[in-house]
C-alpha cells in the first residue's frame, strides 16, 4: 500500500497559481483512479479533480476551466495546476488513490489579498 505526501501549497493573492504534487512512495501504475480533494472550513470534504490510468480527466464544476490534473507514472506523482485562483479555492487539498483507500496527509491552500 502506498503512502502519499502533497505539497506545493502556500499563500498566494486572488488570480494567482499554484501547483500542488502528491508523491506516493510506490508505483502508481496499477491504481486506476488518483483523486484531489479538498476541504474548507466547516465544509465537507469535496472533490476537485481525478484522472485515470488512461489519461481520463474530471472536474467539479467549481474548478473547471481553472485547475487541471495530469500524472507522471514514471515519477509516482501527481499533480493539479491552480490557475486564477479565488478566495473561495482555500481550503486544505488532500491527495486520494481510490483502491486501495489512501489519503495523504493534506496541503493548506490560502487564497487571501
């Protein structure tokens, strides 16, 4: 079972970018769905954006046209590219592989002017 690490995240003003990563320990070839989430204060944990082995990418509707999400198998990493972002984008962003369930430990994301 892997385990996974994010970072990247940080501080930045409104229309910013930030790339988050989530390296896992072990090869991510065979897990099928790679997953971002995040949460926000008070608010339930939600999804963002997930990719396939094959390359298959969806978005909520919240990010769409914003964020994208893209893997390197080669590198165990995964990544989700924030671009324009918005106050309401902070939140802390979690790094899911789907089977079997792992979660990472969290990335705090703070959009503020």
């Amino acid at each position: 079972q892997v385990q996974l690490v994010e970072s990247g995240g940080g501080l930045v003003q409104p229309g910013g970018s930030l790339r988050l990563s989530c390296a896992a320990s072990g090869s991510i070839v065979r897990i099928n769905v790679m997953e971002w989430y995040r949460q926000a204060p008070g608010k339930q944990r939600e999804l963002v954006a997930l990719i396939t082995s094959g390359g298959n990418t969806h978005y909520s509707d919240s990010v769409q046209g914003r964020c994208t999400i893209s893997r390197d198998n080669a590198k165990n990493t995964v990544y989700l590219q924030m671009n324009s972002l918005k106050l309401e984008d902070t939140a802390v962003y979690y790094c899911y592989a789907a089977s079997p369930p792992v979660w990472g430990q969290g990335t705090q994301v703070t959009v503020s002017s």
